[in-house]
C-alpha cells in the first residue's frame, strides 16, 4: 500500500509539473507572438485598408471611393493615383521639401541633444533627475498650447520683435512667422526631448573608465570621444534619429500655425486631400509613399547598427 500511495504521489506530482511546464510554454509561446499581434493590429490592417483605398477612384458617395469589386465581383482596381503623384510637380516637391525639412531638424536635434544628454549622464545623480525633469516638463503641457506659445514669441509684435526694438538692434519687425525659419524652430523645439531621452539611456550605462584608459594611453579628449564615447552612443544616436525624423517628416500642426499657407509639407497636404478635397484615394496614395521613403531610412539604419554590432562583436 505504501508503495502503491508513493507511485500514486510521483504520478500525482508529474501530471502537476507537466501542466506547470505546459502552461509556461504556452505563455512563452503567447509573449513571442505578441509583438506580432500588435504589428498586424495596428500597422499591417491600417495598411492594407489604406493600400485598398488608394486603389480605388473617388466618387460622390458614401465612404467616397468605389469598391474592390464591382456590381459583377469583378476586380476593381487602378494605379491613376500614384501615376499622378509621379506627373505633378507639387507632390514632389513636397515630398522633397518634407524630408530636408525633417533632416535639417534631426541634424540640429543632434547637435543639441548629445551634449545636453552627455552633460545630463555626467552629473550627479541628484541633480541627474532635476535636469531630466526639466526635458520631460514639456510633455506636460499641451503641444498646441505649445505652438501657440511660439506663435506669441514670433510674431511680428510679439515677445522677440519687441525686444529687439527696445535693445535699438532693428527698426521694424522681423519677419518670422509664415516662414520656413518658424517651422523649422517648431519642429526642433518639439523634438528635442525625443533625441535627449534615449541618448541619456545610452550614455549613462556606457562605463567611464574606458575613456580614461584610452586618455591614459596617450588619446587626446577629441580622439577619446571619437574613438570610444561616440561608438558606444551610436544605437541612442540611431534611436534618437528615427524618433526625430518619422514624426517631423508627417507634421501637419507645425507648418500649419507657424508656415502659413505658403509652407507646405507633405502632413498639410494629406489633410488638405483628405478633409478639404475629400479625395480618399489620391490621400491614400500620399500616404503610402510618405510610408515607403519613411521605412528605406529604417531598414537602412537598421541594417547598419547590426553590422556595427557584428563587427564589434
């Protein structure tokens, strides 16, 4: 009987650790399909409904273009979107204006975004989080209520201009609003805390005494920072990047409060073509080619921090 009681508990105890295995695969198995999920749901779906709406010609209706398939459950398809945005100058210019646009504001995020992350990673950690707060402060108040702030700063009688004129430096109000200039001040200032933060998560791990052994073996400051600081801080350099770039490549509220009528990016037109012209499917195909010159910069940064990683590997 004991015998038959302690292979009866063995039995007893692996049916149990069976099922515990079981029940972490499945959770294994359910967190690695996860992200996939996540892709499909919010990205390749929307993509896909916009993709079929580019497809289509714009009627009068409701939703205002035709369906995949017609009255017979014939395919219903056409290209004259996309061949349109290849014939008109206005798209690509736009599209060309939007992505200097974006760089231009990434690469002067960079310049002050590094030595603001690098002083931040430098300091004590006490004062360490003061200064971070200070860059997430921001995120408190509303991004209009933010453009409007600069609207006020900018304007022709507005905080700067007035300055100026009482310091005797102009006589008559510079002209910065509904300009290039203002857009381009609005998309840095907004993107700023976006190159910070993930250069401050890299910077801060990297390890210090590194760059006083390449000091001790004769490398001077800028050879140290070169040679040692700034591979190490290239993945934030690369995060930084594509969280600066992607969204001021799209901005539409930027332009359309600082630029004025004259500043058209490619965010402006995609609203205009689909809120004031209610032509979904010329919209469409905007947006699937800001997503195409959006993704080459992706996949090409990508693949170059996992050669980087190979090789220092």
């Amino acid at each position: 009987m004991v015998i038959l009681a302690a292979a009866q508990r063995r039995d007893s105890d692996g049916l149990m650790a069976t099922t515990h295995n079981s029940k972490d695969e499945l959770w294994r198995r359910f967190a690695l399909a996860a992200p996939y999920l996540w892709l499909l749901v919010f990205f390749l779906a929307p993509f896909a409904i916009i993709l079929k709406i580019s497809l289509a010609d714009p009627v009068i209706a409701q939703p205002p273009f035709t369906p995949t398939f017609d009255a017979t459950g014939h395919l219903s398809i056409t290209a004259d979107n996309f061949r349109f945005l290849l014939t008109d100058k206005l798209y690509a210019i736009t599209y060309l204006r939007s992505v200097l646009m974006a760089a231009m504001a990434t690469v002067l995020c960079l310049s002050l975004g590094f030595p603001m992350a690098y002083g931040i990673a430098r300091t004590q950690p006490a004062t360490r989080g003061l200064l971070l707060l200070l860059i997430v402060l921001p995120f408190w108040i509303s991004f209009l209520l933010r453009v409007y702030a600069w609207m006020g700063l900018m304007n022709n009688y507005g905080v700067i201009n007035n300055f100026l004129m009482w310091a005797g430096l102009i006589e008559q109000p510079i002209q910065m609003m509904y300009t290039d200039f203002a857009v381009f001040i609005g998309l840095v200032y907004t993107y700023l805390p976006f190159m910070v933060l993930p250069l401050y998560a890299t910077l801060e791990r990297m390890d210090l005494d590194l760059v006083e052994a390449a000091q001790d073996l004769g490398a001077s400051r800028t050879r140290a920072f070169w040679d040692i600081t700034w591979p190490l801080a290239r993945p934030g350099v690369i995060a930084g990047c594509l969280l600066v770039f992607i969204p001021a490549m799209g901005e539409y509220v930027i332009p359309y409060l600082l630029g004025g009528p004259e500043s058209l990016l490619i965010g402006r037109v995609l609203f205009d073509e689909f809120f004031v012209n209610r032509d979904w499917p010329l919209a469409s195909a905007v947006a699937i080619v800001l997503l195409l010159l959006l993704v080459v910069p992706i996949v090409l940064l990508q693949r170059y921090q996992a050669s980087d990683q190979d090789s220092s590997a």
